[in-house]
C-alpha cells in the first residue's frame, strides 16, 4: 500500500510538472501583421461581443447561485434588445460605461495619463457602482487614492470581481502585446481591486491582447494565464479548469461541477462568505475560460455556457463574448446578433456622453499609439506588431492571515442607540446602510459615526445617504490582534428622517474553522 502511494504521488507531481511545462511554453509568433481595416473589425468585434454578452445574460444576473442554469430554461433575445435595455436598465452596463471611463481619460490626456486621473473621473461620475468599485469610489472621495484605495486594508471587496470587468479597453488597445496591456492595468486596476480582483483583469485583458493574434482559444487562455503567479489561487483556478477541460471535453457540466468542488470558497466579500453568493474574480473567471474553451469559437455557445455557469451571469458572457469578438471579428458575428447591436451603436452609451460607433474610432486610435509606442510600425493599409511573450506580475494576495469564522445576522434599525458588536478573531465586517423613513429617494444627508474599538476612538466616518456615493459597509477591520474586542460605533447626528440599518456582522479568525467538531458530534 505504501509503494501504492508513493507510486501515485508521483504521478501527481508528474501530471503537476507536465501541466507547468504546457502552461510555460510559448507559441505566440514574434511579430505580426495586420491590416488597418482587420483591426478595426477586430475592435467593433470586441466591444460589440461585450454589449451583445452583457445584455444576453443580464436577466439571469446573481439569480443562479451556486447552481447552474438548466439547459430547458430559455433565454431570449429579439432585434431591439440592446436600445430596450439601455432604457428600462442603463445599470446592468457597468462593466461597458466603466470601460468607456477610461478610454475617455486616455483620448483626454494620453497613454501617460497619471492614475488619478481615471480614479477621480471614475468616482465623481454620476452611474451606479457596486462592491469594490463603490467601494474604492468612497475611498477616493474621502481622500485615499490608489492603490490603497483597492487594496484589502481599505476595501473588503478587493478580490471582487469588477477590475475583470472592465479591463477589456486595455486588452483592445494592446494587440499582441500582453505585457503591455499589464501595464495599463496595474495602475487603473489597482483604483479597485488588489491580488486576485487585480490579477482578473490583467488576465482577461491579456487575453484580449492574445487573441488578436492567434485563433486558437487554448493557446489565447494559456498565455494569458502566464502573467499570474503561480501561488496564488486565481492561477490555480484557472490552470484547473484547463485541466478539467481536457479530462472532460465534451461535458462542461462536469467541469463545472469540480469548479465548485474546489474553487467556489471565498473569504473576502463580506456578502458572499457565508451565502451562495459569490462574486469573487477567480471563480467567475473560471466561467469566462469555460465559456472559450466550451464554446468551441461559436459565437453562441460561448455566452450560453458563460452564462449558464451561473453567479455573475451578465459580466461573464460579456467577457467571453468580447474576447471572441476580437478573435473572430465584427464580420463573423452571426447575423442573428447585429440588428439590436447596430440599432445602439450611434445612441448615447448610457451614464455616458459617447457611443459605441465612437468609441471603436478611439479604441483603434489608442491601439495604434501602442503599437508605435512597441517599436511596431505603421503604414496606409498595414499595422506591423511586435508580439510580446508574456511576463509574470508581482505576488499579491488579499486577506492575509484572516479566515471567515461567523456570520452574526441582526437586522436592526438604530437611531438614538449606539451599535455595539463584541466578538473574538482578528478581524471584522459590519454590513449595512442608511436607510429613509419618509421613503426619499433623493436626500444630501451624511450621517457622522464615532467608532470606538475596545473603548478608544479611532475617528469619525461619513456615511452618505445618496446612493452613488454610499458607504458600501458601515465599518470593517482585518488588522486587530486576535482574541476579544467591541466595536461601538455612534451616530453623532441623527435625523429622525433616517435610520441606520444594521444587517449583519461578518467576523474573521487566524485559522479555518468548521461548525461542527465532528469527534464531538460523533460522541455518546
């Protein structure tokens, strides 16, 4: 038996090292040539696949959780889809209006554009964010400024997943060339996001970037993957869907099916740790490459099972699509999609001030001002690229030294009475919100808390009424020394017009726990 093992260790090491090898090995060519028309097929191609995957999957968005949707359950689509959405829903689009953000800036002031000025630009505009991207929005206008403002001391959303939702500009404006695109997002994805809820982003806008010059989805996936460190878990994830892929051809349900075995835990968003919620970048990012490699280049079949996977089930079709868009170009899109595109592409984007037919024109400007800035060269008709092998970013890793341990559900209004929270770890998420009696939608009230942790005051927060610029959680800590503490935090000038709704309290140890001691549970 001890020979047997010994045996199949081996093997696993051996499988481990093959699988290393097929990751590390390049094929991307070193230089490639495109034509000025080609490329802005390619770039139509993309953002239409984004705007195409986003609104295909959106009515589906966080209803899947944990599960995934079936295949007799239908999902529409007719000729004015995308006009239609854009009026009743203008928010599902955040990951396209926040993308349009940062191309702005860049026509604005150029590819040398400091990073404050996308993260004031994307904190003082006036669309709905969510998650890590309110989050550092709040940080921003409060005066912490990137990278902290992402980074997971001041952002219990860093690992979330909305940098990887919104670097595809990146990827669009960087063909062939990875590294460069790396560039691009490690100082706008750093604004909101930190380790894995960075690496999603460089990961998907390398695929971008990659798959401008190959047609072959498994080699667009393995290069991209060769930008992310291998120790971290977004790495992991995706080299074993890669796996799984290929141990499963032909049955992505399968695939999925030891995703979640293995990979849908998380520890950093406070509203998904103890719930079938998870908007955590890796896993989601998973769906994305199960859409590619699943989808075998067909336009449909990529989002569809994108989609299917369930969770984020808007952003990642919108993804898949968009890479595949690029790959394919506008032209090979089936015809099916394009009537409800094209009826949008000259309407004002919502939440912006610009197109969709514009920002094609400015994302082929920004791609060209790359490729000379790379040493490629350009003439009338032809665009030669100096491809780049892709190179490993730094380590980072959120949420160190902390592992969920309980969840406290309170569901309370406050108003004159302090919320006080005494638990043992070494860290905390208190979750809820302002909330209006009178039921005003509109209101410039800021309600001011004192927090008091183990009796000292560390200073007053600003918690803002108006919902676009809302304190995503009330008050979180990953810093305390472990064993007991109290929170208390006062409201120092209440307004009968409001309440301050606590919903819940998230609390953190130093070790992974289980609820239930099972030689305990087994004991007579």
């Amino acid at each position: 038996m001890k020979r047997a093992l010994v045996y199949s260790i081996c093997v696993l090491l051996m499988a481990a090292s093959c699988r290393k090898r097929e990751l590390e090995s390049s094929a991307l060519p070193e230089r490639f040539s495109i034509s000025t028309e080609a490329l802005k097929d390619k770039i139509r191609g993309g953002w239409a696949g984004q705007t195409i995957g986003c609104t295909f999957g959106g009515p589906t968005e966080f209803k899947f959780k944990g599960t995934l949707i079936q295949d007799y359950q239908p999902i529409i689509w007719h000729d004015h889809y995308i006009k239609e959405t854009f009026e009743i829903d203008p928010g599902l689009y955040d990951d396209v209006y926040i993308d349009m953000t940062f191309v702005e800036i860049l026509e604005k002031y150029g590819l040398n554009a400091p990073v404050d000025s996308f993260a004031l630009s994307f904190a003082r505009d006036d669309y709905k964010l969510w998650h890590a991207n309110q989050a550092a929005r709040y940080n921003i206008l409060n005066g912490i400024m990137p990278p902290a403002s992402g980074h997971w001391m001041n952002n219990p959303h860093a690992d979330d997943i909305d940098f990887q939702i919104e670097a595809d500009f990146a990827g669009m404006m960087t063909p062939g060339m990875i590294n460069a695109s790396s560039i691009i997002c490690d100082s706008i994805g750093h604004i909101m996001n930190y380790g894995d809820g960075f690496y999603g982003g460089a990961f998907m806008s390398a695929m971008y970037s990659a798959a401008y010059v190959t047609d072959d989805i498994e080699l667009v996936v393995s290069e991209a993957l060769k930008i992310i460190p291998p120790e971290s878990k977004f790495y992991k994830t995706i080299a074993d869907v890669i796996a799984w892929h290929k141990q499963y051809p032909d049955d992505w349900k399968k695939a999925w099916f030891e995703i979640e075995k293995n990979h849908s835990s998380d520890k950093g968003c406070s509203e998904g740790v103890f719930n079938a919620f998870n908007i955590d970048a890796s896993l989601n990012a998973a769906y994305v490459v199960m859409g590619l490699l699943y989808g075998e280049k067909d336009f449909f079949k990529t989002m569809d099972v994108a989609t299917r996977c369930g969770q984020d089930s808007d952003c990642n079709p919108a993804t898949a699509a968009g890479i595949l868009g690029v790959m394919i170009g506008y032209k090979n899109i089936p015809k099916y999609w394009k009537p409800a595109l094209e009826e949008a592409e000259d309407l004002k984007f919502p939440y912006m001030d610009i197109s969709l037919r514009q920002i094609y024109d400015l994302s082929f400007k920004h791609a060209l001002a790359v490729v000379r800035a790379n040493g490629g060269t350009i003439s009338d008709s032809l665009i030669a690229i100096n491809v780049q092998q892709p190179q490993a970013l730094k380590l980072e890793q959120s949420f160190e030294g902390l592992y969920p341990a309980s969840e406290l559900l309170i569901r309370k209004d406050h108003l004159d009475d302090p919320i006080v929270v005494d638990f043992t770890g070494n860290g905390v998420v208190v979750l809820g919100n302002l909330r209006s009696v009178c039921g005003a939608s509109q209101s410039d009230y800021v309600a001011l808390l004192d927090v008091y942790v183990d009796g000292k005051n560390t200073g007053q927060m600003k918690m803002p009424f108006d919902y676009i610029v809302r304190k995503y959680d009330i008050y979180h800590n990953y810093s305390l020394p472990l064993g007991k503490h109290k929170i208390e935090i006062k409201w120092t000038n209440p307004n009968p017009d409001f309440r301050m709704y606590l919903k819940s309290v998230v609390t953190y140890g130093d070790s992974p726990v289980k609820s239930i001691d099972p030689v305990v549970a087994n004991e007579k």
